[in-house]
C-alpha cells in the first residue's frame, strides 16, 4: 500500500493506495474519527458493486445498522446539482446525523464533488472520507478539497474548499469499471505524465491493451499523479497563485467540448483528452512551442483515445462560443499551454483566431476529414 | 471611528465602527480589493433607506453603473434559504460577476448570512464585505464568519465558516432602525454583558429611553461586544473547543421559542433574551448560580423587554420538544450556563425535568399569570 500525505491549511490528511483496503484500512480509519453516525453518499449501481465490502467494514464500528444510512442520488453529471444537494440535506436532517458525523463519498467524480459539498456545508462541516471507485477520482479529483456542483451551463459554479480526513483509494474496484470509464482516467494520466513527469509516460505508453496486469505497476502510476497533485496543492490550496491552476491542462477546451456536445456525446476525460490536444496545438500557433508538441501529444493521447467517436455535427465556432461563456465570464481566458513537454505555461488571451485555428484543427483530425 | 482586528486562520480583518464610514471609509476600502465588480445584496427597503449613501460610495471606484448590480430578496427569516441563495446564484451567473468580483453584505443579521453564504460558494468563494445595518448585526452576526441558511425546521442548518474581507459599522443608520430592532440588539449586547463585561451591563442599564444620544458612548458599547466576539473566535473560529459556543448563551432556549411561535410572534432578539432567563433559572435549579441569578437578569433584561407581548396559547411543552427536534438531534443537549455573572459553563444533559421548569417558571413570568 501507498501513502501520500496532503498538507492542507487545516492539517494534513493521507491518502492510501493499495488493494483490500476496505478489510483492512477503513475500520481503523473510522475508529479514529469516531463519528456518532455515518452517512455513504453514491450511486445504487456501485453500491451493487462494492457496497457490501464497504458496509460490512463500517457496521462494527458504528453500531450496526442504525449508525449509518445512505444517499444514493441518480448517476450523471447532470445532477451534479443543487436539487441532488438538497434532497441530500432532507436526507441527512432526517438521519439525525450532525456535526460529529462522517460523510463517505463513495463513488466517482461526481459522488465526490457532490458529497464533498454537503459535508462542507451541512452544519456547518462534518467530516468527509473520500473512497473514489474510478480511476479518475483516484488519480485527480479525490484529492485537494474542491467540492462543489454545477449551475445550469456553468459547471462548478457552486462550490468550495473542504479537506477530507482521508482518501481510501482501493484499486481492485476497478476491476468492474467501465473501458470507457478506465480510459477517461488515463487521459487524467497522462495529463500529469505531460505536465510533470515523462517517465510515467514511457509507462503508460504500454497500457493500451488496457490496465496493466500488474498490481504495482498500476498502484504505482495512480500514487506518482497523487504525489504530483499533492505537490501542487500544497503550495496553492485555494487555486490563487496559478500553480494549481497548472492542472487545468486540457480542461478550458474540454469544458467548451462537454457544453457544446450537452454532456452527452463526450465524457469528461474524452473531452480532456481532446482538450490536451488543442492545447498543444494551440502552444504551438501562438509561438509558444515549437512544431512537433501536437504531434508528441498525439503519440501519447490517439491510443487512448481511439475509440472515441467525434460528432459529426459539431463546428469549431460552438465549441470556441462555449469556451467564452464558461466560467471565466467577464474575464481575460486564460489557457494553460506547454512551451515543451512538462513545461506548463499560463496564457491570457493568446487571441480568438489562434483559439478558433487550433480547435477547427484538432477537429478535423479527429472527424478524420 | 475604532477599528478592531480579528485574526483567522485564513488572515486578519478589521471591524471599523463609526460614523459617515461610507463616504470616508468605503472607497479606501475598495480600492484596496479592487474587484471586478460589486454585487450588492440587502433587501429593498434598506437600499431606499441608505442604499443611495452606499452606492455613492462604490460607484466612482468600480467604474460607475456597470462594474455594480444588486441582488435583492424579500425580508424575513423565512426567506433565508436555499431557494434565495439559488435565485441569488443566477443572478451572480448573469451579471458575470467572477472571483475577483466582491459581494457586499447590506443589511440585517439575515442578510449577512445569507450573503455570506453566496460569497462563500459562488465559484469557490469571492470576497466578501459585510455592511450590518441592525444593532444585531453590528454587535454580533457581522463578526466570526458564520454563514448559512436554514432548512425546513432547522435554523442554520447549511453553511460554512467565510471570513469577510472586513466590517464596516456605520452607527448613524441605526437612527431609521424600528424600536423593535433596536431592543433585540440591547438583547444582544446584554448577553455580552452577562457573559463577560458588568461594566458594559451598568452602562446599558441606563439606556431605558432606547440608544443613548451620545456616540461616543453607543459606539464605544458596540466596539466593546466586537472585541468580546474577537476574543472568543481567535481562540475558537470553527465552534470546536467549547469557547464559541458559549456565544450561543440563551440561545438553545431562544432557537425554541422562535421554532415553537413559528417565528411570527417572537423577533430573534426578543426570543434570546426569554432564553437567558431561561437559562439563568435553569442555572439556579440545577444547583450550577445560587438563588438571585435569575432576578439579576430580571434587572438587566426586563426593561429591554417591557413591550413583549408573550403568546398566551403557547405551553412549555411545545418549547421543550422544539429544542429536542433543534439542529442538536440526535445528540446530547447542551446548555450554556452561568455559575454567576460573566462566569458562563457549558452543561451537557441538565436533565429533561428541570429544563421544563425553567421553561414554565419564565412562561409564568413572563404572561404575568
């Protein structure tokens, strides 16, 4: 097992990696936080999945069946929402659950946002232990405290900074997760890889058959991302001096891609890829990179992402029309770009035709026009 | 004009309590900040009151009509809820307000929260200045960062711990407050007085004709509970070690009389005041004060509370089982108790009979029965 230690402004928090951890790991973890009930946020499908193990490890600890209830809301980013938030307040007035309580967010990245923010703001803050179950929560959005849901056509528009008092990252979950799913999360992957660190692209350059079989080899890649997250954090919690801001690679393209396609042709980590894409196509027309960084990106993200079906329908001038409507709204844009691999630069308003040149350009690659 | 600084984990702001503070104060003040723009939030009557004075103030610094947009909602307790932080949402959505932006909080302890939880939210937080217009809100909810709303039955049930950027007390709009108001902010700055200040209780005992002419004395008294309030949560921000909550002094009381008169016969202050004698009687039953605390705070209470008319349907049956259905469900109760003036403890679980007594001692009271 892996343990990463998060400093944060309210104390430090670990996160562990590693196989069984729900046997093994999460009865002394909660017998710590001795809380006076425990409230598991998640979807029915993945309490289908792996509830039982979660459940039969928190009931001895917590009186059994009365200690904990659940609230389980509709799979989707779509509501990842106020109304899911405050069914979730209902939920938990009616446990009689309160400020000495636990919130396990057990899911993905949406569970994770979305019961992130309840335990942030229900009376005020009660504990919150992150158990991501994708591989994208494990290797990004678990770890660092923003918590928070989306406005109608602004995404994360609500939200806030919230700390955990531990991330339990079980990769044997995976096993049931969806290949579409699993390779969103290696987009994310190779996210950090082009941000931070090459070697973990020499490594994930061999997974495209999926997973590696080997246990240490995985749980070593999803510790190297939380160790580079981590570092990123640390330095920059509230997101203030553009450090963190870095791990945005790919994401002001993506959430232009994810609006103008209504969340439904794309999913999260496709749209990143995508995004990267544009990014690094975008570095190299504003000068910034020399020619070649589209073509490094691609070697690295096409294997990924080649199963993904673009929509046909779609032209550049949506995508860049979403990106201005985002929530940078009445502000410069601002772009993280790459001047080499893992060289990550902040860009302010590289100009509209240059956004436009590299958008239309990614997209004819990938309608293969 | 005092200033009084109150640490935080997340930096240090000053409270500035005075007069003509919006014209002499407020641009420096902004200038400072330096937002993108301003959202004022209050409600329609205290804009036509002294919203010209404010917005005079912030014009010139955020480039006039545009850099500035209200958010205005319905007064009321009842309407400190999500719903309005929703609507306020959209609104902030649409005005294009970002993090560089600044919320303004201009008004009543309801505004304050309420506002404070949209600053706190909106985008993972923006700056947040709070401009209390009450008594109340001077001598109190303005200061420490608790923000939030209430859900159905359950008074400040969601929100969070924000720190504004700073406090700006203009004393001269306490000339248009309502007698009503008036005398639930003397409740307030009593329960300073009987926590923690006899001085402060002499002086405000001879304030029976309502606030003193004199501004040096009003102030000073207002400067006094902030420092009070300072004291407490430097020590304690996040209500964790027992030191804030001794703030909630009458409160538990209080909570269930405004919950009981479903808060139309009861304002907040006057149900806190019945609650410190409440709490003062409950003192002397369960052996904690000699006898005589309970007439003590007859002295210092009465005259602020002469012109309550109690509800004389209410049974103090009814005020019991509205506390046990308080936020404090499913947990033990705990009441803040004085030993003797300005020696406050906390005690868990005094036990259900006595709290009855108490109840129905002050009922008796307080109807002239």
């Amino acid at each position: 097992m892996a343990e990463i230690r998060i400093r944060s402004s309210v104390g430090e928090y670990p996160v562990l990696i590693g196989r069984d951890l729900y046997e093994n790991e999460l009865p002394d973890l909660i017998g710590r936080i001795r809380p006076t009930s425990v409230a598991v946020v998640s979807h029915a499908s993945i309490m289908g999945l792996h509830g039982k193990r979660l459940i039969e490890a928190i009931y001895p600890i917590c009186g059994g069946e009365n200690g904990v209830f659940q609230y389980l809301f509709a799979e989707g980013e779509e509501n990842k929402n106020l109304s899911t938030v405050e069914d979730g307040y209902e939920v938990f007035l009616a446990s009689g659950i309160n400020r000495e309580g636990l919130v396990v967010a057990f899911g993905g990245g949406v569970v994770g946002d979305l019961a992130g923010f309840l335990a942030a703001t229900y009376m005020r803050g009660t504990r919150l232990l992150q158990v991501p179950t994708t591989l994208m929560a494990m290797v990004d959005s678990s770890v660092g405290g923003k918590v928070g849901v989306d406005l109608k056509g602004a995404k994360n528009a609500v939200g806030t900074f919230y700390q955990p008092q531990a991330v339990l990252s079980d990769v044997g979950v995976l096993g049931t997760l969806p290949e579409r799913e699993l390779r969103g999360g290696m987009v994310e992957i190779a996210k950090y890889g082009l941000l931070y660190d090459e070697i973990m692209l020499q490594k994930i350059g061999k997974w495209h058959d999926g997973l590696p079989e080997n246990a240490e080899e995985l749980d070593g890649v999803i510790a190297a991302c939380v160790a580079h997250k981590a570092d990123v954090v640390t330095v920059d919690e509230r997101d203030l001096t553009g450090k963190r801001a870095m791990l945005n690679y790919g994401h002001t393209f993506g959430h232009a891609l994810e609006t103008a396609t209504a969340y439904i042709h794309l999913r999260h980590g496709e749209a990143v890829g995508i995004g990267m894409l544009m990014a690094a196509r975008l570095s190299e027309l504003c000068g910034l990179a020399g020619e070649g960084l589209h073509e490094y990106h691609r070697c690295v993200l096409m294997p990924i992402l080649k199963d993904v079906v673009f929509p046909r329908d779609l032209d550049a001038g949506r995508i860049v029309n979403a990106m201005q409507s985002d929530k940078k709204k009445g502000h410069v844009m601002r772009f993280v770009l790459l001047q080499e691999p893992q060289e990550p630069r902040l860009v302010e308003s590289p100009g509209e035709a240059l956004i436009m040149r590299a958008v239309a350009d990614i997209m004819r690659d990938m309608k293969g026009d």
